[in-house]
C-alpha cells in the first residue's frame, strides 16, 4: 500500500517523510537519497552561508531538495534567501524564529513554505502568515527546541491550524513513528536523528558510531554548546546532544565555564576539528535508541515506509465494529 496525505499530495512526493535541514549534516548528498527514496530532503543552511549552500545544491544534481534555515540567522543575512530563491529548491523551510517578511519573497517564487513550531501559538502565527505546512516539533527531537513533548502537541497543532498539513518532528526514528503520527492527525513526520547516521551525512564518523551505540536515556537539552561555540541563540530554544565528558563537566557550572570561557572554546573547537566526542557536541534526539545501524539513507527511508504500511494495514484488527 502506498501512504498519501495531504502533504504527499501537496508536495508532490510518493512518501510522507521529510528529512529535517540538520547544520552540518544534511548535505546534498543525504537530502537527494531521502527526496529519490520517496521524501523530501532539505539542505541544512543553517547560519546562512550562501556558499556552502550552492555547494551543497550542487551535490544534489537534478534531484529537487529543500533548503532549510534558522529564522532568526536568516534575520542577520537576509539576502541569502533570495540568492537560495534563485538556485529554484523543492521548498523553503523557516524555524526558530518569526516568518515575518520571509514569506513574501517565497510565495511570489510559488515555492511552498514550511514552517517549524514549537508550540500552538506560533502554529497559529505561522499559519497566519501563510505557511502551506507546519512542522509540530516536540522536545524529544535532537538539536535545537522547546519543552512542548510531540504526541500532545502535534494533534493540538492540527486542531488549530485547520486545513494546513502538520507534520510531526521529534522523536520520531522508525514506522511506528510514522504510523503513530498519522493517528495523531499529522499528514507525515520531520526526521533527523534517523538519518545522522546514514552513508550519505556530512555527520564526523565518530559522531556516527557514537549515535549508533547511544540511547535516548543519555541525552540532554541545555545551552551549553552553544556557549561553547560561541553561538548566541535565544534562550527559549536549547540543544538536545548525547551527554559526553564536556557535559559532565560544565552542563551544572555554566557560571565556571563563564570564567574559563576562552580557554575552553578553544578546546571545544579543536575537539570539534578532531572529531573528539568527549567534548564536542553529538546532536541526537531521544529516538536514538531506535537507530541501530549505519546504512543508506534510501535502506532507513524503505525500513521506514514498510513498517508503517504494515502497522496501518493491521489497524481494522483493534476494531471491533462489524464483527
């Protein structure tokens, strides 16, 4: 059986996954693998680096991708989204931050506008400001969020945002996932987690094996890494990581790192260079414990879209009606 939704249907792609615009880890490469496999890849722009993003558009050949990007560095560099206009992606992907005078621009390129929330308020602001999908992200999710958890979440978002197609992030790492989320009234799901470990991400091959062999239990949100790379974001979002020895060392004493923080941002980027985990970030999500192998993005996309078809043909078996 094939899944369509509403956001198949609106995007115009066979499987009702997207791959979430992960900094320096969803490339070109991976964004292709899961928009051939069926989904829709995004390009993580980031902090806006115009160039890498050409770069990486490159990579993906003929195959249409998304490119994603974090609203309020989008604030800072704000000609980088037309010259991404011109390159003519798939769809343009906001999050962190108001869409604002960034929704105009997409919608005269009738490119569709996705945008990720972290809570019902701004799933109605974003809605108001034209978005054509709205991504419900819960604070299981790796990397950068909020506090809101995804299953009560995601059905508050598509209570109040009517006819818009909601898709469920955070997570969210296999076809229970997926098939849950549909229950939930979504029309698909934003994975990342699931696909750091995969052939094709720009992820450090430690950062891979150190995923791999990681578990939801060990991960922690806080602001700490940001500190330490000297990355000034709004306090209301945090970062989700695998806890390491940098964790342990200064997530409790933020105030000592403050007065040792030149030497030790220093350290962390060396460490970061050098794919040394201990210190460096490992940005994962509670569903890590799901992600067992290393392997292609299109074998994590098929695994994926079978379990979940499986899971919905035996839906009928919970009902009694009819019997």
């Amino acid at each position: 059986m094939a899944i369509e939704t509403e956001l198949t249907k609106k995007l115009g792609i066979s499987a009702p996954v997207l791959l979430a615009p992960m900094a320096g880890v969803s490339g070109g490469k991976l964004a292709a693998a899961v928009t051939n496999a069926g989904g829709l890849g995004f390009i993580g722009g980031g902090y806006c680096d115009p160039d890498w993003i050409a770069k990486e558009m490159k990579e993906a050949g003929n195959t249409q991708v998304g490119v994603g990007f974090i609203t309020w560095a989008l604030e800072r560099n704000p000609d980088v989204l037309n010259r991404v206009i011109d390159q003519q992606p798939k769809a343009i992907f906001l999050s962190f931050g108001e869409l604002g005078g960034f929704a105009a621009p997409v919608k005269r390129a009738n490119l569709p506008l996705i945008a990720q929330v972290q809570s019902v308020e701004q799933a109605r602001r974003a809605a108001g400001e034209g978005a054509d999908v709205i991504i419900a992200q819960g604070t299981e999710a790796g990397g950068h969020g909020s506090m809101r958890a995804t299953m009560p979440l995601v059905p508050a978002v598509v209570d109040a945002v009517g006819d818009i197609p909601v898709v469920a992030a955070g997570g969210i790492a296999d076809g229970r996932g997926l098939a849950a989320a549909l229950m939930l009234g979504a029309a698909g799901v934003l994975c990342g987690t699931a696909f750091v470990v995969a052939d094709e991400s720009l992820a450090h091959p430690n950062i891979k094996k150190d995923a791999v062999a990681g578990n939801g239990d060990a991960t922690t949100r806080g602001s700490l890494f940001d500190i330490a790379r000297g990355i000034d974001w709004p306090e209301q979002w945090t970062i989700r990581t695998l806890t390491n020895d940098f964790t342990r060392q200064w997530a409790d004493d933020l105030d000592g790192l403050g007065r040792n923080l030149t030497q030790e941002q220093a350290r962390y980027a060396k460490a970061r260079d050098a794919g040394d985990t201990s210190i460096s970030a490992v940005i994962v999500g509670e569903g890590i414990d799901l992600v067992r192998a290393q392997q292609p993005a299109d074998a994590i996309m098929n695994a994926m879209i079978a379990q979940a078809e499986d899971l919905l043909r035996r839906g009928p078996a919970f009902s009694t009606s009819g019997r």
